[in-house]
C-alpha cells in the first residue's frame, strides 16, 4: 500500500515537471514565433541598420536660364546638422545644441516625430565656423551628422523674386498631399521654384555604408551598389533678362505691375511687380525677423501683383463693350451719342472725365477720347447678360493658366452674382453703366489685361502664357519643349476686331494715350483710370505693335498713378523703345505750363490726353 502511494505521488511530479517544461517550451516557441513571424522586420531591420546604413544623397536642383542661356538661378553647396533618432544620445541633443544656439526641447520634438534610422535635420546652412566645430568633434557625437546640401545662388543683378520665388523645407501637409516629398526635403514654395518643382529637384542618389552599434560610418559597404543622384532638369525662360531688369527699373519706387507677353506664342517678355523683395533674403536659412518684416509690410511686397492681385480696370474694358454691341448687332460704328459732360440716370448724375463733354461721338472717337458718357449710353443698350457673356469669352474671370502658382482670376459680375450680393431687384442700371466703364464690382488682373491686348493683336488668336520655354533633362540628356496651346475667340468676327483695333489706333494717334506712343513704329493702345475708394485713382494702359504684324503686347498699371494717359502710357512706351530700338528715344520735355490746355483740364492727372504734336494740343472735335 505504502508502495503504491509512493509510486502515485512519483507520477504526480513527473506530471507536473512535464506540464512545467511544456508549459516553458511553448512559452519560448511563442517568443520565437514573435521574433521570426510577428516582428521579423522590425529586428531585422535593427540589424541591418546596425551593420548597414543607407544614406540618401541629395541632388543638385536644376537652373533657371534666360532665354539666352544666361545664368538666373544657381546652386551653392551647404552643410545641413542632422540627427538620427535611433543612435543619438541625451549628451549629443545637449552638445549640439549648444553649438548651434538650438532649444533642446525643440529637438526632442522633433525626433519624436521622425522615423527611428532617417536623419532629422535641425538647422540648415551651418557657417564654415561651427560646422569645423562639429566635424572635430563628430566621434564624440554618436547620432549626428553633417548633411551636404544645396542653397539657391542668384548671381549680382539678378533678382525678380516674383518670377523665381524660393524653395523650403517641407510641412506635414505638403507631405501629405505628394507621398513622393520625403521628411526634410526642400521644395518650390513659390514661383517657377514651386511650379516646376518635380522638374527642378532631381533624383536622390543612394550610399550604402558600414556602421558599427553606436551608429558611427566605418566605411562604403560596396560601392557598386551605390546609386548616384540625378541633377533637375534646367528651366529655360522665354525672356531675356536685359529686357526684364529694364521693366523692373521703370517701376521702381512704384507699386503697380508690368506684363509683355510675345503676341506669336505666348511667352513671356518680362513680368514685373513692385515693390517686391531681394529674393537672397529666402535662399538658405530663412531669418525670422526678416519673415516677419515681409509678411507685416504693408505694402505687400511678398504678393505678386502681376498675377495676384485684381483691380478694376477702368476705360481698357470699353473695349469689351464696344466688341460686345457690335458683335451682337446692336450698334455700328457709326453709332452716336451726345456727351455734355455727364449723363443723367433717374436721379443720379454720372460725370465724363471732360467736365466740359466731347460733344457727339460715334464709336471711334468714342474709344480715342475715352468717352464715358458714350460707355455709360452702351452699357445700358447691350444690357448684363451680353455684356457678362463676352467678358467670359474674352478670357476675363478665369485664370490665364500661366506657368505660376496662385493666379487670381479675377471677377465677372453676373445676373446670378448681383442677385446674391444685392438681392433680386436690389441693383440697379447704374451698377451696369459703372462696369461699362470698367469700374464696379468687375476685377482683372495685369496678366489678364495683357492677355486681351494679344487677344486684340491677333484679331482673336491667343496662346497660353508662359514663361518656360523648354527644359534640358540630364536623366535622359534631351532638350523637352512645351507645345503652345492656342485657342480662338470664334464668336467675335474678325471685322468686329478691325473695328476696336481701329479705335485703340486712334487712342495712341492724337488720343488718350499719345504719350505711349513709340516713334517709328504703328501701334495701338487704350488708357485707363480707374477710381480707388482708398487714394488716387490706379493708371492704366494696355497696347500691342506693331499694328498691322504684332509682335508684342503690353499692360501696365501704377497703383494710385493718377492718370493711365499721362503715367502708365510712358511706362509703356519705354519698354516697347528698348523691345525695338535696345535704347530709349529721346523727347522734348513737356512742360505743364507750356501747353495750351483747355480750362479746368489738367494735362497729366486726366485720362485723355490728345496732342499730335507734343507742344500743343490741338483743338477737340
């Protein structure tokens, strides 16, 4: 009996002994199922990264070129500090920010969010003086790095922020939005820089290199495996530089906007907007306070007010009044209105810039002498409707589609847009006589007005703007060109355009805008002035030339100018000097009280101004 107990309780032991190694086995089978099965990558990347590291090299972002090949924007090498947030240590965060001035707290946060083996940098373009400090003392660094990057180099004279832009690190939303920008990639923030951005980055190269546990480079793991990195492609512009510094020196001290564009293809001659900024000020490491003075300027000098910014475009858009009545058959040219100086609409009184009126006017002299008593007569005769249909067909109210980002497209009142505003019946036919005049609710932008001078040009042909003309590829060492992308105004018949282009003729022949013209050359043109509830009126003109073979048309506005005649007209006329001649012409100088200016009209704040010869006015019709 003792016997069998004995031999029970034996069995009992063994039984558990089993049950307990069993139990072990299963436990040591589940954590070499984790390690093999569950978590396979995850360690096996630990020792990869342990043994091999994978370093990205960065390219070389393409050139920006004139259309000469001249040089605009290039590359200078730069050192970037970097982290690795899987080998770097207390000691490391604590040193290397005390070499670069950095908040440890900043840095931490910052490696909190980056993957565990991919450099974090934390301060670019490091001066020659703490990056030789760091490098001595890089082995007692474990985790960092000195990264070798590129900053934008514009050589002297060349500035044109609003053409360029610049470039910057990339955020978690533009991250989000292309998958293809990696954690600390610099890319186009504004620009050529941000449109052409997949163009001008280039192709990352790849490095393999040995590390030992602390992270340290011992050395390449095999240089065959290594993958080079591939320059961007350079941009070549569609203007020359000579004749764009010279844009911009005409708007100096200004605040306004320039645009030429080549009437034949759609390039872009030159595109100016002042104030603006030394585009040095954004390449490299960005200065806080320099940010801030741009973004608190109230003059806006980051905003490009050729593309961006919308005005009402005062007498230019008679023209789209004139091209809609005739084309709809409700008027002729030779279609008159009696302008006394005003024009009375129930109540109100609406003025004609001429307090003393331009007598009877068909419609040439109507546009030559930039009646508005006649534009308000037409306005209320062609109706909203027409009106709003052929300032949408004359490319108004919607983006030109250049080759830059964060185009306005401005603003068509419409039937829809005045009931939403106004309520239905709220409005009245004085808000339509406004708008015939180009004043009101209706906003353009330079570009736009630009666009409709080679619209005029080409008696309804127009191209694309651009500024790009082609790019060089160095992956694939070929030249890629961009096609032109025409379209045609086929509502409006081209006797409808000889007839508006006829007037604008006249404009710059003993017209408003003799002051753009250009000796030697026929050309066409129309003045503008448009009122400003918040100062002086903004000045206008647009023109094209030559007149019977175009080559070139022009648009430009001086915020709060005065008059569109007698201040954006010779702005004009420079330009188009240097486009013909390469030089300016010289003129006698008019002197204010040498002309025999009709009473009560000033010379040079007026929208019309309408001497043949430059001493003497001539008598008005």
């Amino acid at each position: 009996m003792r016997y069998l107990n004995s031999s029970k309780q034996k069995s009992k032991r063994t039984f558990i002994y089993s049950l307990t190694l069993a139990f072990g086995f299963l436990i040591l089978l589940a954590g070499f199922f984790n390690l093999q099965i569950l978590h396979r990558q995850y360690y096996l990347d630990i020792s990869i990264h342990n043994v091999i590291r994978q370093i990205k090299i960065n390219p070389v972002r393409g050139l920006i070129r004139d259309k000469e090949g001249r040089i605009l924007v290039d590359n200078r090498p730069a050192f970037s500090a970097a982290l690795i947030k899987a080998h770097t240590s207390d000691s490391t965060i604590q040193t290397v920010a005390k070499y670069l001035n950095l908040d440890v707290k900043e840095i931490k946060k910052k490696l909190r969010r980056s993957p565990r083996f991919r450099p974090v940098i934390i301060r670019r373009d490091i001066d020659e003086q703490t990056r030789t400090l760091l490098e001595e003392n890089q082995y007692f660094l474990p985790g960092f790095e000195l990264i070798l990057d590129f900053k934008r180099y514009y050589p002297p004279g060349i500035n044109s922020p609003h053409i360029f832009g610049y470039i910057g690190e990339v955020n978690e939303k533009e991250q989000k939005l292309d998958p293809r920008y990696e954690l600390g990639d610099m890319i186009g923030k504004a620009g050529l820089e941000r449109y052409y951005d997949l163009e001008l980055r280039g192709v990352k190269g790849i490095r393999y290199v040995r590390v030992d546990a602390s992270g340290k480079i011992l050395g390449d793991y095999d240089p065959e495996l290594n993958v080079p990195a591939i320059h961007g492609s350079d941009l070549y512009l569609t203007l020359d530089y000579d004749l764009q510094k010279f844009a911009e020196n005409l708007l100096a001290d200004k605040r306004g906007a320039l645009v030429a564009i080549d009437v034949r293809t759609g390039g872009i001659l030159a595109l100016v907007s002042k104030p603006d900024y030394d585009v040095r000020a954004l390449s490299g490491k960005i200065d806080a306070e320099v940010w801030r003075s741009l973004i608190q300027d109230e003059a806006h000098p980051l905003y490009s007010r050729s593309i961006q910014s919308a005005y009402p475009p005062g007498s230019t858009y008679k023209i789209v009044a004139a091209i809609a009545a005739l084309q709809e058959g409700i008027i002729t040219p030779s279609w008159q209105a009696y302008c006394p100086g005003y024009f009375r609409l129930g109540r109100k009184i609406i003025r004609c810039w001429n307090p003393n009126g331009h007598g009877t006017l068909d419609l040439y002299g109507a546009i030559k002498n930039s009646c508005n008593v006649y534009f308000y007569q037409l306005g209320l005769k062609i109706g909203l409707e027409t009106w709003s249909k052929y300032s949408k067909l004359l490319g108004f109210g919607q983006r030109t589609n250049i080759d830059l980002p964060n185009e306005n497209a401005g603003l068509v009142p419409t039937v829809e847009y005045f009931n939403k505003i106004y309520g239905v019946n709220g409005w009245t036919k004085g808000n339509l006589a406004n708008l015939a005049i180009g004043q009101g609710e209706l906003l353009t932008t330079p570009l736009q007005i630009a666009q409709f001078a080679m619209i005029l040009a080409n008696r309804g042909i127009y191209h694309r703007p651009h500024l790009v003309d082609h790019l060089y590829n160095y992956q694939t060492h070929k030249t890629i060109s961009f096609p032109t992308h025409s379209k045609v105004v086929s509502q409006v018949s081209g006797e409808v355009f000889d007839i508006v282009r006829e007037g604008m003729h006249q404009v710059v022949n003993g017209g408003t805008g003799w002051l753009g013209k250009v000796p030697g050359i026929d050309m066409a043109g129309k003045t503008g002035t448009a009122q400003n509830p918040h100062g002086d009126p903004h000045a206008w003109f647009m023109a094209f030339a030559p007149y019977s073979h175009p080559e070139v048309a022009i648009a430009v506005i001086v915020e709060n100018g005065g008059s569109g005649g007698g201040v954006a007209a010779p702005i004009a006329r420079k330009f188009l000097e240097m486009y013909f001649y390469h030089k300016l012409i010289p003129r006698p100088v008019v002197k204010k009280d040498t002309l025999n200016v009709e009473q009560g009209i000033n010379p040079l704040p007026i929208d019309s101004l309408a001497p043949i010869p430059i001493l003497r006015v001539p008598e008005r019709d």
